[in-house]
C-alpha cells in the first residue's frame, strides 16, 4: 500500500497537464478569454527555445533535460504581435457566449440548445439574427411557430457579435482553475471601483 501512495503522489506531481502557461499576446492581453488562453508547459517552454516569446512568470517547479535546468513558465508573452479577428465566425459555442450560455426565453441555464426566431419551415435563415440559445422546454414549447403565436417573448434581440464584445462576455466566464501569477494579466484592463 505504501508503494502505491508514493506511486500515486509521484504520478500526480509529474502530470504535464498541472502546469499550463497563460499566452499573451505582444500586447500583454490574453489571446483569448473564453476559452482563456492557455499552452501546455511543453509548448511554453519550446516557445522558449525558439525565441517566439518571453517567459513574465514561473512555476516553482523545474523540468531538466540532460544539460540544462528550467522553471516552467506560468505566463509567457509573444514577441511578435497578433492581430485579433474582426470577423466572428458562427459556431454554437460563439452563440451561446453571445447569450451568456442561458435560455433567451426564460433566462435558464442548463440543457441549452439553439432555436431558429423565426422557424425554418417558415422560411427562417440559420443566422446570427435569427437563432438563439434556448433551453430545451423553451424549444419544444415554441416549437415551429412564430413568437407571437408561442407565447414566448425574446430577452434581448439577436445580432452578430463584434469580436471585441465576444471577448468581453468570455471574461466573465473563468476557467475553474486560475494560478495566482494570471490574476493580473486578465483582469489589469478592468474598471476599479471607487
């Protein structure tokens, strides 16, 4: 049992996917928030090696190769610029994100899934103006009628998303884990309260 333990803590300490770096970009934002950018430890360090960018904070733990020794990046920088997309593409996830991933009927959060506004055996385009997040009783309920004829109401109107928004809405949306080293990179450009 005792050799299990150690076999189990070791396993643990070792796991490659403990110690993600945060990717920012030449500006020091993230890439993304939703989901937040983040590289394994791996990709960080060969990121090092080929001089792509530069390490802002460690890990306390180390990673040796046969010559050498290196703390694993927490948070790196890339030394070229990236420039974000303008154009948001339609992806169901993109579509949630928009909606705050709750129902834009009754404002639920679970069991989401999308609904055609105006339905497409009615003549209804699959669009950002015309498809929302719903949750499934929501959907069923509506059902291929209109709005009017459903009963239901809308929470706010659909439309395309700037890419900037988009980024906006993921930062409310954190991962579960977030290493003490990433607070001030993701949060640095938030208003401060008075």
């Amino acid at each position: 049992m005792d050799g299990e333990f150690r076999t189990s803590f070791v396993r643990e300490q070792a796991n490659p996917r403990a110690h993600p770096a945060l990717v920012l970009n030449a500006d020091f934002r993230p890439l993304s928030y939703y989901p937040l950018s983040l590289w394994p430890w791996q990709e960080a360090v060969k990121a090092v090696f080929l001089d792509r960018v530069n390490i802002v904070a460690e890990y306390d733990e180390v990673v040796h190769s046969p010559s050498m020794a290196l703390r694993i990046p927490s948070v790196v920088v890339l030394k070229d610029y990236v420039k974000p997309q303008k154009r948001v593409a339609f992806t169901r996830f993109n579509l949630f994100l928009r909606d705050e991933f709750c129902c834009q009927y009754c404002g639920a959060t679970g069991d989401l899934t999308f609904d055609h506004v105006v339905p497409r055996a009615r003549g209804g385009v699959t669009s950002w103006e015309n498809v929302v997040a719903a949750c499934s009783k929501c959907n069923l309920r509506k059902g291929s009628r209109s709005l009017r004829h459903s009963g239901l109401s809308l929470r706010k109107p659909p439309r395309q998303p700037g890419a900037e928004e988009l980024k906006n809405l993921g930062r409310k949306f954190p991962p579960g884990y977030l290493h003490d080293s990433w607070t001030d990179f993701l949060y640095w450009d938030a208003e401060l309260e008075a």
